[in-house]
C-alpha cells in the first residue's frame, strides 16, 4: 500500500491547509516542468486515492513548463488559494484561485495566466 513515486518531483514543495485542514501540496515534475497541485480529500489521507492532482497552469501559458523552484501556496480568508513560484528565467510567478473552497472531485480552478512579478533591490 501508499503512495507510489510515477514521476520525478522537485526538491522544493509548499503546503498549504484549507479552510476544513485538508492539505494541499504544490510541487514540480522535474520531468516536465510542470508546476502541480495534490490535494487531498480529507484532513488525514493515508491512501494514493485520498489525493487529486492537477495541473496548475492552463495550457498556454508562457510558464508552463517552467516551474522551477520556491514555491508558497496559502489560502486566504475567503477560500481562495494563492501560489508563488519561481521559473527557469528566475522570474517570480503569481497565481490566484477563481473559485474559492473547492470541493473535491473538482479541481481547482486557477487565473488564465500566471502574473510576473518583478525583483527588485532596495539599498
């Protein structure tokens, strides 16, 4: 029993707990590149079919495929969740949830596109 490994996942994840503690994971297939969420169906799941992945990014995005590393993921008081990530040009990516507490089986629904953020350096 457990989960199984089916594909190679980034050294760096983020999680996040919804409004009934049920845990949501974002992570990369370092394989693609993908930028994935697993969330899980309950507040303790302790079986590969208590989790439902997805894509992140819709297709077409320009980072799609380009998910890298440092990511954050947290819901706001309003259900909706809110992810960060950094890409392979090292540009900081922001995306939002459009619906907001989500019941399971269905996914996620996140923003058209991914925003840039810029870096800056102050001093």
């Amino acid at each position: 029993g457990g989960l199984k490994r089916t594909g190679g996942t980034a050294e760096y994840c983020a999680l996040a707990l919804d409004k009934k503690n049920r845990p949501v994971v974002i992570y990369a297939d370092v394989d693609t590149g993908t930028l994935r969420l697993a969330r899980a169906s309950s507040a303790t799941p302790t079986a590969a079919s208590d989790w439902k992945v997805q894509k992140v990014l819709p297709a077409g995005d320009a980072n799609t495929g380009r998910a890298a590393d440092y990511f954050a993921a947290q819901f706001d008081s309003a259900g909706y969740l809110h992810i960060v990530f950094r890409n392979t040009k090292e540009q900081i990516c922001y995306v939002k949830s459009t619906n907001a507490n989500a019941e399971l089986p269905l996914p996620l629904i996140l923003s058209k596109k991914a925003l840039l953020l810029r870096k800056t350096v102050h001093g």
